[in-house]
C-alpha cells in the first residue's frame, strides 16, 4: 500500500489496497475539504460533474447480495458486512 494513505481512514486505505492488488489503474483519491455536493467535489478535484460517483453498489460476500450506499453519508458496516471488491 503507498505510505501516503497512513493518515486516511481504514476503509479508504482497504479500498486502495484491494485497487492496487488487482493492478487498478487508477489510486482512490480523498479531498482535503469538506464537499457537500457532488459538484463542490467535482470542482475541487478539478473534474466535470459526470466524473463524481453519487452512489457505489458493493456485493456482499456472504450471500452475493447488492448492497448500495449512497456516497457523501458516512455508512456503518455494521449491517452490510464484509464487501468484496473482486
């Protein structure tokens, strides 16, 4: 995992991990500033609005249900469990 996602949250520096494992082009970014809005994110990662995801659907492993959570709210893993990302 790259050293520079030591000070992120657990779950971004899992995703991050998993993306670099499966040889994912692309590193998650994180903003620095609070983004109320799927365009105050846009505007400040510097991308159009069509760039920004709004919302993930992740499967979960036990039963291989979709399980979708909308972006920008923080999210308990409590009741989805252990999501897969391959």
């Amino acid at each position: 995992m790259n050293d520079t996602h030591h000070d992120r949250p657990e779950g971004f520096q899992r995703v991050a991990a998993r993306l670099a494992e499966l040889k994912h082009p692309h590193a998650p970014q994180f903003l620095g500033t609070a983004a109320r809005t799927a365009q105050e994110a846009a505007d400040v990662l510097g991308v159009s609005l069509g760039q920004i995801a709004k919302s993930v659907i992740f499967r979960r492993k036990s039963d291989d249900v979709a399980v979708p959570a909308l972006l920008f709210q923080q999210i308990s893993p409590a009741p989805v469990g252990q999501a897969s990302l391959g």
